[in-house]
C-alpha cells in the first residue's frame, strides 16, 4: 500500500529536481502490488478479537518487509476465532467502536492538503445546503471521502475469513472502507469504498485512461478562416431568423456538459502537469472513479490461490450479496429544475430524459454516457438512431396503406368479388359444409387489397435499401460518438477468464500470448465436443418449435371446418377471419410460453460450452436467445407466407392430414391478409408485454420493497419517510440490473427489426408500429435506468457488438423473403401476367389497371364438377381458385399453360428482385464511407496539433524548471 505522504514528498522533490522522463518515473514507481499474497496485514499489532478486526479500518503505520510478511500473515490468519464462521451473527457493529476507531483510521488516509480540503468542505456544504437527503450517503461519516462503490453482505453469512482477507487487501491496494448496518434489515451491513486521489492515479495510468488537458479548437475554427467570415456571418444569421428545433435540448439545461470539450491523452503520472487538474475531487467523474474501483475489486485476492480473486467470485459464494456503485442522490426535487438547478446529474437525468413530457426531445447521449457509462451510452444511442431512421419509413407505410385506402372501392379485382352473387364456391369441407358464394367474401377482398396492392413491390425495395442505409449511417454515427466520447485509440483491455472456465480447467495450462503468464487451457477436443452437445440442444429447441407449430396448423384445420359449419350466420360467413384470429392468438400464447423455456435453455447450453471470457459468454448467449425467439416468432408466419394453401389439392382429390383433416386452402383473394393478420396480432401484444415486463414488474416488486420497509418487514427500523434513509439503503431496495445486461434490451429490438424488415410487404404499418413503439421504449427504458434500477457498472464499447452482425444478417434475409413474398404469397404476379398476357389490353395500346384486369377473378377460377364426387347426387358446377382445366376438357383437373406462365414469372421476379436489390444495397454501401471525410480530417489535426501541444508543454515546463533552479535558459529541447 502506497503513503500519500510520501508519494507527496517525492512529488515535491521531483519538482525541483532536472530529471529525464525516465529518471521521473523511475523514481515515482511505486512500490509491488502484493495483491498475490493471500491475507494482508495492515500494521505490526493484530486485532484483539475478529469484531474489532472486521470492523475497524486498521491504520496505515509502516509496513513489514516482504521477507518478513509470511510470518507476520499466518499470525493474523491464525488469530481469527474458528467459531465466528459457524457463528452467523455479528457482534461488531456497535456505533461507538466503529466511529472512533475508523475516524482515526481514515484520518491517516486523507492527504494533508489544507486548500483541497477546504473546498472540499464548502463544496460539501454547498451540496448538503440544497437538501440534505439528496447528499445523505453520498460520503463516508465525515462528509468528506466520496463514497464510490457499495459491497453489501449479510451478517448471518458464513464466509466471514474470505471477506476478511479480500477487504484487507483492498485496503492493501489503497482503497478506504468503512461499514454501516441497513436501517431497514438488521442482517444487512454495507461496506463503503472510497479511492483516495494516490490510488485513483495509479490505476487511471494502468488502466490508460485518458484525461483531459487543454480545450479543444475544432477543426472547423480554422478552415472557416480560409473560406470567409462574411458568407458563416450570413448563415448564422439566417439561422438565428429560423424557429429554435424543438427536438434539441437547451444547452443551459445542461450545463456540465460543456467542459468535455478538451483534448484527452492517457493520464500519467509523470506528465501530470499537462492536465488540466482544476480540482482534483472532480478532476475523475464519478463513473470513472467507480470503473477504477471495479477494476480493482475484479484483481484483489481474497484466498491464496491462482484464481482466487474478484468480486464476482465472491458474489458467486455468498460472501458478498450485491456490489455495485451508488447514485447520485436522489431524482426528484422539491424545488423547478427551471429556477434552482439540478441537484445531481441523476436529477438532470431524470428532468431532461426519462420524464414521458419530454418523449419528443433528443437524447442527452453525452449525459447518459457520463452517469452510465459508453457501453450503455451506445444502446441509446443505436436506439435513438434506430427510432430517428423508422420516421421516413413508417411515413411511406402510412402512403402506401393510404394508397390501399383510396383506391379500394375502385379496384377491379374487388368489384368482381362484391359482384358475384352467381359465382358458387366449392364447399370447405365435404360432409356438412355446403357450397357458398363469392360476394359473402367481399370484405375479405377488400381488406386483402389494403396489403396487396401496387405499391407493395415499391416498398419491399425501399424497406431493403432503408435497412442498408440505416446501418451504413449508423457506422457513421458510431464514429462520430467514438470521436466525441475518446474511444477511437481505446483498446479492450485482457479480459479475466470466467471464474467457472478457471475452476473447470484449472490443471490444463498453457501461457497466454498477450500477457505471458500461465492461464488454464480448453483442449479443443473438449471445445469441440462440448460445442457439437450445444448445437444439439439448438436443433432440440428449434425441432420443438416446429412441433408447436404443427400443432397450430392441425388447430386451424380443425378450426376451419367448424366456423365453416357453424350454426351462427355471422361466424359462417367470416370463417376466414374467425379461423385466422383464433389461430393467430393461440400462437402468441405458445411462443410467450417457450420464451421463458427458451431463456432457461440458452443459459444452460453456454454454460455448458465454458465459454473463456464474459464477453464470450454474452456474445453466445445473445446468439442463442436470438435463434431461438427468431424461430419462434417467425416460424408460424414463415408457414402462413410460404406453405399455406401451396399443397390442399383440388376438389375431388384434396390432401388431408392424417386422412382426416383436409389442408387449409388459400382464400380467392390471396393468403397475404392472413399473413397480415399473423404479424399484427403478434407484434402489438409482443410490445405490450414486453413495456409491461420492462416497467410493471419493476414498479410492483419496488412498491413491494417499500411496503415492507415501512412496516418494518426486514427486522429494521420502522421508515415511514423514504427520504430518511441513507443512499445505499435506497439503492439496495432497487431492482438489480438484468443478469444478462443488454442482452434483453438489444434482443427485444432486434427481434423487432427483423419483423419491421423481414414481410414488411406483408404489412406496410409495421415501420409505423415500430416508431410508436420505440417512442415509448426509449423514455421507458431511461426511467427504468434512472429510478427503478441500480445503477450499473459504467463499462466501456467501442461499438454494439455482436448484434450488428445479426442486423446485417436480417437485413440480407430480408430481401429474400420479401421478393418471395410479393412473387408466392402476394397476387402481384398473377395479377401482372393476366393484364399483360391474358387480359383485355393485350392488343391496344393503353394499360390502364383496372381495364387491363377485368375478367382477372374469373381467369383465375377454375371449375368442378360436384358430380364426380362419390357421395354427392349434384351435378352443378362449383369453381376453386386453381389454374386447371375445366372437367368437360380432353384433359380435365390437369396444369393449364397460364400456371406454368405465371410460376415462370414468379421464378424470374425472385431472380431480378434479388440481384436489383442486392445491387442496389452493395452500391449505397460502397457510397457512404463509414467514417465521414470531415471526421477523419479533423482527427488527423487534432492528433497534430495534440502532438505540438504536449511538446509545448514539456518544453515550457522542463524551461521553468531550470530557471527555478538558476541556470541558463535555453530554447532549445534539454
């Protein structure tokens, strides 16, 4: 553990002194990091008893040496009465003992800076001035130490020796602890870490993180010099005439975003003079403070061991039951934000982005960035981006849908449906149906031509060239946020090995290449095996959705003869309609019924893999969970799109399942409204139960949490009032953050993608149903962030990782299934071959649509004779929607050659769709570079000018020093 007097001291010295670079940090190398050794001591004298020892933080005094630390450890180790780790209760947190032997204790940790501390304090006082619950458990007792993480753990727990040694260590590493009981569960003790300004700066170097040091000149500030001040002078005033964009938010909202306009370099202790060090209690954020306490929490040891370390270990086996970094304070005032400010930037937060008042407003990304980290930073801003890009596309579905509309009434097709009062329909089934007519189907029809009209074919395309251009300039977007966030030199650091990977494979061991050092090793034999057992589950799963899909359609087919048969007129004559909804809704209850299956699964077949790392793990995991849900959403409508209607037969010699249920036809009109049907149904009630599990659920089981505080349910004190209750004790009665991270985030939206994407020919409002959706999602999920979670580990990302692919994928899929959607499922190419081949504008000039198409219903007709079936006396004529010949032709029930015309066409418009497409979409991607031109310009001058900034500065600084010291005063490099 380093001496901050000390580091002082010698910080001074070197001051004084000429020194080389190397000769500075030679001599401000700390000293080894004894996180190997098992259990530290803190000082020469041992603790009396384990009460003391657990709960008063031991003050610094000089060290053992390394030689004779063993001793001095198994000492300690040894005086820990055994009894206490059967003895589940806690005898050591009397508020006497613990006050005054952690008072002194921390006193000696503080630095000895009069002018530091006394802004400290007034800036304090200032905070606790505007309302004191809002800094209440913000600070360790004495107001001063920030607090940057929370352990929380239960006193009745047995692991109490693996907790002594890991907060030892910690307190090893330079870290400040101090406990406190909860005030509302006597068996929960928290365990406050603070990081003193020492032990922020020697991880921030290690960790390379990159800190500012002087005010950023834009790369726009002097190219508009060159172009003229006259012609920028008239722009801005032409933009100062125009109306304020109501979507943006006021900068003198938020106003501590304006000092992120700096160029950052990694921090370095050495060169600590470059930065711009205003304060040194502000000069680290509080996410950035709470991500280098992680880091150390992640590396400390608390067991002699190789893989003995980390704090997720040590959630794994109870020791510890939550770990995680504290709010802000609270989110709610009393006080206008308008007139009194924000009192944390959880309250700005909350005020300028998760109130639903504001769901028209940009996104403060830069904000959420700071308080949440870059990782969760880039999901709303994908999400933002993703909800901006679906407003052009939900306004072409809305035209084309209008389109639909209007010109309803006077399509040819549906006149001729509505019209035929003598046109007799086959009956739907061969015992107790009876024939009907084809006008009892205008509605259908009508209905039909809303989704299956001449503008499907334009939107399939602009949909497929909207998701290229939508992740094209979504890269574009990353890089500009990479740029502005200090992401673009930020290399992922070594990941640590899971520690299931390291228990499993702990006696197989093989150097890493990156680090050197000896790690456990997957034999690839073992991986592959394990891999071949992972994909057979994925099949199993994938064969049971199958299965409940058969099980549909055996439903339907059922269904169909029923409502075909039923007594009701009004249910008779919507058969098609009854058959489809009931279907449709028995479908959405079984994949909500597998979903939870599902989940279960995915976690059990990625630990089953042993996946190395936890990104590893995550990225398997989200693969997983998105082939499963992706086959279970889609497979039922993949079979409404594709399969339904293509195999029932003719009349007279229908297929039947199992010889019993004779197979769902298509309607005259078309199948595609039940394929329409299928995805409304199933993407309104999906977001309505996915808004209710993101925000309901939380909401009931935080209310639940407060019911119990206030009746004193956790054996604690009786609160009627939440604002009495420190911070921690607030944060520990949240909901913790999905276990899976983004991954049901992303999942959710991906999945939704896939559907807005995937049969948007099928269904133009999908884009629609998707904005207003996200619309929703993206202010539900920042008051989820804000008020009903913990808040999360601010992790870094330079981009959203594995789901991009997935999107590219979709995106690829989906050009496939909607050209073959418009070519089987949709009558436009039926349609498209009758008025250029068959129809009544074959031989003139004009082609008008409707002209072109009348006698299409007919044309597409053909006839049976109920006479040549065995049980029936009847010989009049019923017609089938088929392309056969007539009974009374030479080859009667047989193919005609306008079938084989119109199949001809449909394998050509598959062909020619796709290739025109993908063309178009390789092109837009050619086009738009991923990384505007402007951007990079601008990083290679401000990596220039960052360059002669920090040659500039070492020189004046190394200048000063010499004069300081009274020598001769050079302008050239020492």
């Amino acid at each position: 553990m380093v001496h901050h007097s000390g580091s002082i001291q010698s910080f001074k010295q070197q001051k004084g002194m000429h020194t080389s670079i190397s000769e500075i940090l030679k001599e401000k190398s700390l000293k080894p990091s004894r996180r190997s050794l098992p259990c530290l001591a803190q000082s020469q004298t041992h603790p009396i008893n384990l009460n003391h020892f657990l709960s008063v933080p031991l003050s610094p005094e000089p060290k053992p040496e390394v030689a004779d630390l063993s001793q001095s450890i198994s000492t300690s180790c040894s005086l820990l009465p055994p009894q206490t780790a059967e003895d589940g209760k806690d005898h050591y947190v009397e508020e006497t003992e613990v006050s005054t032997c952690e008072t002194r204790a921390d006193e000696s940790f503080l630095l000895q800076k009069p002018v530091t501390r006394a802004k400290l304090e007034a800036r304090t006082d200032s905070l606790q001035g505007k309302n004191p619950a809002d800094t209440s458990g913000l600070f360790f007792r004495d107001g001063k130490k920030r607090i940057d993480y929370i352990l929380v753990y239960k006193k009745s727990s047995p692991q109490v020796e693996k907790r002594c040694t890991f907060e030892k260590n910690l307190r090893a590493e330079g870290l400040m602890l101090e406990k406190e009981p909860s005030l509302t569960n006597n068996d929960i003790m928290f365990v406050k870490v603070h990081a003193p300004w020492d032990t922020l700066c020697k991880y921030a170097e290690q960790m390379n993180i990159r800190m500012p040091f002087r005010k950023k000149c834009y790369f726009t500030d002097w190219k508009s010099k060159t172009l003229g001040s006259r012609f920028h002078l008239r722009c801005r005033q032409i933009k100062s005439w125009l109306p304020r964009n109501p979507m943006k938010l006021d900068k003198e909202a938020l106003p501590d975003l304006e000092e992120t306009d700096c160029y950052t370099a990694p921090f370095s202790r050495a060169r600590m003079h470059h930065f711009t060090i205003n304060n040194r209690e502000t000069f680290f954020s509080n996410s950035t403070r709470s991500r280098i306490v992680h880091h150390v929490l992640q590396r400390t040891k608390y067991e002699d061991g190789k893989s003995k370390m980390g704090i997720n270990r040590l959630l794994g086996n109870n020791t510890y039951e939550a770990a995680f970094p504290p709010h802000e304070g609270g989110y709610k005032s009393r006080h206008p934000i308008k007139t009194h400010g924000a009192q944390n930037h959880r309250h700005l937060l909350y005020e300028r982005w998760a109130r639903w008042g504001i769901w028209y407003k940009y996104q403060p990304l830069d904000l959420i960035r700071r308080y949440f980290g870059e990782k969760i930073g880039l999901y709303f801003a994908w999400l933002g981006w993703y909800t901006g890009m679906l407003i052009p596309a939900a306004l072409v579905g809305v035209f084309v849908f209008l389109y639909g509309l209007f010109t309803m009434d006077s399509s040819q097709v549906s006149k001729e449906i509505c019209e035929a009062n003598t046109t007799i329909m086959c009956p739907m089934c061969e015992e107790t149906c009876e024939p009907w007519t084809l006008s009892d189907s205008c509605v259908y029809a009508k209905v039909t031509y809303l989704f299956d009209n001449g503008g499907t074919v334009f939107f399939a395309i602009f949909m497929a060239i909207w998701a290229t251009v939508f992740l094209e300039f979504w890269k574009r977007r990353r890089a500009e946020l990479t740029y502005d966030w200090d992401l673009i030199d930020w290399e992922e650091e070594e990941e640590e090995l899971r520690p299931q990977f390291e228990a499993k494979y702990s006696r197989v061991e093989r150097v890493n290449p990156i680090s050197g050092k000896p790690e456990p090793f997957q034999p690839f034999s073992d991986k592959l095996s394990r891999l071949m057992v992972s994909v057979s589950g994925i099949f199993f799963m994938i064969s049971l959705v199958l299965t409940a899909v058969f099980a549909v359609v055996v439903f339907r087919l059922i269904a169909m003869e029923k409502f075909a048969s039923f007594n009701w007129h009004f249910v008779k004559k919507n058969w098609q309609f009854a058959t489809s909804g009931t279907g449709v809704c028995i479908n959405f209850m079984i994949i909500m019924s597998l979903n939870v299956v599902y989940e279960k699964v995915a976690y059990l077949l990625t630990n089953l893999e042993h996946p190395r790392t936890e990104s590893e793990w995550e990225n398997s995991f989200a693969l997983k969970m998105f082939l499963f849900q992706f086959v279970n959403l889609n497979s039922s409508t993949f079979y409404i799109a594709f399969f339904l209607g293509r195999f029932a037969g003719r009349p007279g010699k229908y297929n039947k399942l199992f010889n019993r249920w004779r197979l769902e036809e298509c309607h005259p009109s078309g199948c595609l409204i039940d394929l329409c049907l299928q995805m409304g149904v199933i993407m309104f009630f999906k977001q309505i139960w996915n808004n209710f599990m993101e925000l309901g659920f939380p909401l009931l089981q935080n209310w639940w949490s407060r019911r119990k505080i206030k009746k004193g349910g956790g054996g604690g004190q009786n609160v009627e009032n939440k604002t009495q209750l420190p911070q921690w004790d607030k944060d520990w009665n949240l909901q913790p953050m999905n276990a899976h991270g983004l991954v049901d985030e992303y999942l959710e939206m991906v999945l939704q993608f896939g559907f807005t994407t995937i049969f948007v020919a099928a269904f133009p409002l999908a884009p629609l149903l998707a904005l207003l959706n996200n619309i929703i999602e993206i202010r539900l999920d920042a008051y989820k962030f804000v008020t009903q979670w913990r808040r999360p580990m601010p992790a870094r990302a330079t981009d959203i990782g594995i789901w991009h692919g997935i999107l590219e994928g979709i995106g690829v899929l989906a050009v496939i299934t909607n050209a073959f959607v418009i070519a089987i499922t949709s009558d436009y190419i039926p349609r498209f071959v009758y008025a250029f081949k068959y129809g009544p504008c074959v031989d003139k000039g004009h082609h008008h649509e409707n002209e072109c198409l009348r006698g299409y219903m007919n044309s597409s007709l053909s006839v049976f004779d109920m006479g040549d079936l065995k049980n029936s006396s009847q010989s009049r004529y019923c017609r089938y929607r088929d392309y056969r010949a007539p009974p009374w032709s030479s080859v009667p029930y047989e193919f005609t050659l306008q079938f084989w015309h119109v199949l001809a066409a449909r394998l050509a418009f598959i062909i020619v769709f796709e290739h025109l497409v993908f063309g178009i979409k390789s092109f837009i991607a050619y086009l738009i570079p991923d990384m505007p031109k402007d951007l990079c310009d601008r990083m290679r001058r401000e990596k220039y000018l960052m360059q002669e900034m920090m040659y500039e500065a070492e020189l004046e600084h190394l200048q000063k020093e010499r004069k300081k010291n009274g020598r001769r005063y050079h302008h050239e490099w020492p």
